[in-house]
C-alpha cells in the first residue's frame, strides 16, 4: 500500500540521496505547462483553473542542475 509506513520512509530516504546528489524534483500541481519540464498527457475541463493550468501529476520528474533527467507526466486544464 502506498500509504505503508515503510514506503513512505524508503521515498523519504531516496529524496534525501538524490537532494545530496543534486537531483531536484520537477514542480507541477498549479503550474502553467511548460514543455521544457512537463508531458501533458491528459486535458481536462476544470472551470476553477486557468487554461494550461497543471492539476494533477501522474509521475513525478527530475533536474539534475540545468538538467531535465525526466519530464514530469502530468494533467492540464482546458
């Protein structure tokens, strides 16, 4: 389960790895799309938010400095 006690301390250990690394985590939820960082994947009507607007992130993604490692996967308002 994702929500297991386990799972969350082995994601918490990793981010800390890649943090000592350099290894940054893409922000997206509330975000304007941007290609350079984010695959839309998924468009959605959601009248509350602007257009090209990130409302829900389906994967998460990496920087490694200036560097994109992996695009963060995520869905954007209509």
């Amino acid at each position: 389960s994702p929500d297991d006690e386990g799972i969350k301390s082995m994601a918490r250990a990793l981010e800390s790895a890649f943090a000592q690394i350099g290894i940054t985590k893409i922000e997206s939820i509330g975000e304007t799309l941007n290609p350079m960082f984010h695959n839309a994947i998924q468009v959605v009507e959601c009248p509350d938010k602007q257009s090209n607007t990130i409302v829900e992130e389906m994967q998460t993604g990496y920087m490694f400095g200036d560097t994109v490692l992996r695009t963060a996967m995520v869905i954007v308002a209509k």
